[in-house]
C-alpha cells in the first residue's frame, strides 16, 4: 500500500501520521492549512485508478452522506479527489474506535453502558434512515467512543460507493461478514431493517464479548449461520443480561426484515425503556457548556461561517433542545445557542421561522445581558434583517435605527457590525421611498467600507449598488448607471459572472438603461 506521509491533497490538506487502517481505506491525521486546524483524512483504496466516473460517483455518495448532522455522525468536512486519490476530510475525534474498546472488555460492557452505547447508535441510524441513507456496514470499527463518552459513526455512503465501484454484489459486498444481514448476502435487498440487524450484532456483542455467530469457522460457515442458523440471543452466554433486553436482540437478528422491529425510533424508544432513567443514555455535560456540546456548537457555527448552513441545521436545533434541557431556557448558553438556530433558519432563506426564534432570543438577552452586549446587538440586528427580508420595512426601520446607534455608541463607528447595522438601516430607507434620507447614510458607508474592506470587496460593490438604486429613483440616471457598470465591471472580473454582486448589478444596469430609453422616447 502506498505511503502518503508529507503528502498534501487539495493544495491544503497535509498528511502527517496514519493512525487507521481498513477495508475502508486509511485514515490519517493531518492539517488543514487553510484554516490551520488538525483534520482526519480518509484515503480510499484503489485510489491512484480512479477515473471521472468513479470520481463523479465518490462525490455523489460522500454529498449524501455529508448532509447528515446529527451529534452521533461524524461531521465530514470535504470531499474532493487529488491525482486520482480519493479523500474525504473528517472532524478529527478524540478517543478510541469501540473495536479497541471492545478488545479490551472480552467479557463484555456493563450492561447500562452497552444499552447507553446502543441507544445513541440508533438515534444516529434513525437520522439517516430519514434521509433515506443506509449505512450497510455498521460494525465497531465504524463506531467510534470520543473521550467525552459520545459514539459516533463513521463512513456513511462509503460502503455503498465502494461496492458500486468495485461491482461487487452479493456475498462479495465490502463490509464485516460478521454483522452482515441475510438480505446483504442474499438479494442486495436492503433498508434502514439491514442496519438493524447489524446493530443487533453489536449489541450482542457489547452485552457478552463475542456476535452472535462463531467467527473461528471461516467465512462459508459466518454466512450460512446468518442465513439459516438461529441465534440464541445474549443472555445464553452472559446470564445477567435482562429477558427483555435478550428478546430485542433476537428481534433484531431475525432473519426475515419483516420480522424485525419496523425502524430504528422505534428501536431507540425500546432501548429507551429498557436503560430507564437512572442511567442517561448519552453523557451530561458536567460543566455549563458541555465539551460535547460545545464540540458541536463549533462544528455547527463553522457550517455557518462557511456559507454550508444546511449542513448546520439539525445541530443547531440538537444543541437548542439539549442546553435548554440541561441549562434551562433562558442560561446564556441556551441563548447562543437559540440565536445559532435563529441565524442558521436566516442563512437558509427561512426568515419567517427565524423572526420568532429571534425575537424571543433579543428580548432574553436585553433583559439578562443588558442592552449594549454585542450579543444582544447581534440578536436585534438579525431581527431587523428578517423583518427587512420578509418585505416589513416600517417594522424594520425602527430597530435597525436602534441597533445602529446602540452599536455605534458601544463598538465604534467603524467596527464592521457597526457597518452592518448601517448598511441594513440605509437599505430599509430605501425601500422606504425615503431615499434623500438613505443617501446620509449610504455615502458614509461606502467611505468606510471602501476603507477598511477595499474598493473589490463584496460589501463594499453592495453599498455602491444601493446608492446606485438611490440615485435612480430621485432621478439621476446616468449617475446611476455610472455606479452600475462600475458594480457590474468589477463585480464579474473579480467574483464570476454568476456571483450575486454581478448578476444584481447588471439588474440595477438594465433598469437603467431602460430608464435612459424612456426619456428618450419622451423628448
């Protein structure tokens, strides 16, 4: 197998240390350089063969897979093929995968960590299984145990790429014979049902050290004992394992699907019930924050930062509903949290479910931070920008004032919130028809931004195409026009002709010229 170490892929990812090794391809820690931040890689295998159609096909299973957030799936950053080698680019995660952990409990996990462990697998399975995702290879090497005591799993969409890759089918399929289904082996047949099966495996295992199937005859007799042999459940090997807790597993490993429980929520409730409430199926933050919340609260925000928001959203809803449970509604790390869901809802266009969310944060943090925290200043200018979005201007114009003048006085006039706040304040007059009044604070705008951002910069285009709409409507239309071809010149050499600024600029132009026509037509 090639060496990779020293490696960069992308022009930005380098590889530093392997530090796993699968079927699956290696797994390597490395740096991201543009954001100068540890990273897992995983390379695949038969990497330097792969050409455009395997390419295509990688990307179009690792995007699947990307969109699933869910606290119990690793987040995977970036896809991408370098040379021929196929990578994705993982949260680099803090503990152990459970095949290690596993390997040093032969007799099996206490019984509540087993159940703990089950039921955050299947939550995760439940998200996928949502989407439509199967994962088709849910063993404990794709499961991995973080130090704060979180499973997550791993390579979801790899399996099914790799067997659409390779052209293998049936018993041939890439994955562990050992947690393999009837119907993986069989038909090819599969459902959300097949993960099941496979985490009944698991759950054997973690309840009495071994699967359900002797490993130790060979392949041949592994597939037949799952496609005819009955299991006899955990509790014959481990006789403290609960009656109920037997009957689950052996309802899982039932041969036909139809015979297993219907879903994976329905799993994870029986789960659920069975761990009962003295032992928290998932970890409690021991400090306010939470260092698994506080993981996903950064994972969450970096989505959003990075224009990826739709990757962000069921996080941010998960970390809502969890530091609210824990902190109560109105802890500051509840609010951060319910303003990140807020932004995210803003970010996707979904402004009339963001206003509330809010609102209500806005309100919160005036009352509990104070007026004049930037945090609170964040909430009400959001607001102000939701209202401007959903086309409630009057509502708008009363609270951007408030928060401009709240920021000016707390961060300084040319702090880029500030600017901000200006900007959403000079847009509203606009639309207003109060245009002598936009044009007093537009002008200003354009200095600073041009200042401190660059005359290029997308902000800055965005200020000088408002004062050209301004300068259209009280009339002056080859000043308008002027700002428009500048907008538009740009905008298209330095963004794209497709970029937003360009294509936006180029409206702003046809009005003008329209305009222009119209006049002339009336001489």
């Amino acid at each position: 197998m090639p060496v990779y170490a020293g490696r960069e892929l992308g022009g930005r990812y380098r590889l530093e240390e392997r530090i796993g090794r699968g079927g699956m391809g290696e797994v390597w820690r490395a740096s991201d350089r543009r954001l100068d931040r540890p990273v897992a890689v995983k390379v695949l295998p038969a990497a330097t063969e792969a050409g455009p159609d395997v390419v295509a096909r990688f990307r179009r299973e690792a995007q699947l897979a990307a969109v699933l957030q869910h606290p119990g799936i690793t987040v995977v950053h970036d896809i991408d093929a370098d040379d021929g080698l196929l990578y994705l680019v993982m949260e680099l995660l803090d503990g152990e995968d459970m095949a290690r952990l596993l390997a040093r409990h032969p007799a099996g996990l206490p019984l509540d960590r087993a159940l703990g462990h089950a039921v955050q697998i299947c939550g995760a399975l439940a998200a996928a299984h949502a989407r439509g995702i199967v994962h088709r290879d849910v063993k404990p090497a794709n499961l991995f145990v973080t130090s704060a005591g979180w499973v997550k799993i791993c390579d979801f969409g790899i399996a099914r790429f790799m067997q659409s890759a390779t052209g293998l089918t049936g018993s041939a399929v890439v994955g562990s014979p050992v947690f393999m289904a009837p119907e993986q082996i069989s038909t090819g047949e599969i459902d959300g049902r097949t993960d099941l099966y496979a985490l009944g495996c698991l759950l054997h295992q973690m309840l009495c050290g071994r699967p359900p199937f002797a490993t130790d005859k060979g392949i041949p007799a592994l597939i037949n004992a799952h496609l005819s042999v009955a299991p006899t459940g955990p509790r014959a090997v481990n006789p403290q394992v609960p009656a109920e807790v037997d009957a689950l597993v052996l309802e899982l490993l039932a041969k036909d699907p139809a015979d297993r429980p219907a879903d994976a929520d329905t799993v994870t409730r029986r789960l659920e019930a069975l761990l009962g409430s003295d032992a928290p199926a998932a970890p409690v933050p021991s400090a306010p924050s939470g260092v698994p919340l506080a993981q996903e609260f950064r994972v969450a925000a970096e989505h959003l930062e990075q224009r990826r928001p739709e990757l962000a959203l069921a996080l941010a809803d998960h970390i809502v509903r969890e530091r609210e449970r824990i902190l109560g509604a109105e802890h500051p790390a509840a609010l951060d949290a319910r303003h990140l869901l807020g932004n995210v809802l803003y970010e996707l266009d979904r402004e009339a479910e963001a206003l509330p969310v809010l609102t209500a944060v806005a309100q919160a943090r005036t009352r509990i931070l104070g007026r004049h925290d930037p945090g609170t200043l964040a909430s009400w200018h959001l607001v102000a920008t939701s209202l401007f979005m959903l086309g409630r201007h009057a509502d708008a114009l009363p609270i951007a004032a408030g928060v401009l003048a709240d920021r000016e006085q707390a961060l300084g006039t040319q702090d880029g919130a500030t600017l901000e706040s200006r900007s959403t304040l000079a847009w509203t007059l606009h639309m207003l028809d109060r245009d002598q009044e936009a044009m007093a604070v537009a002008q200003p705008l354009l200095q600073a931004r041009a200042a401190t951002l660059g005359e290029q910069h997308e902000d800055t285009l965005d200020t000088r195409q408002l004062i050209g709409w301004i300068l259209l409507n009280l009339g002056q239309v080859a000043e308008a026009e002027a700002q428009a071809e500048y907008v538009h010149q740009v905008a298209t050499h330095t963004l794209g002709p497709q970029a937003e600024a360009a294509l936006q600029a180029a409206e702003l132009l046809a009005a003008c010229r329209s305009r222009s026509r119209a006049r002339r037509r009336r001489r």
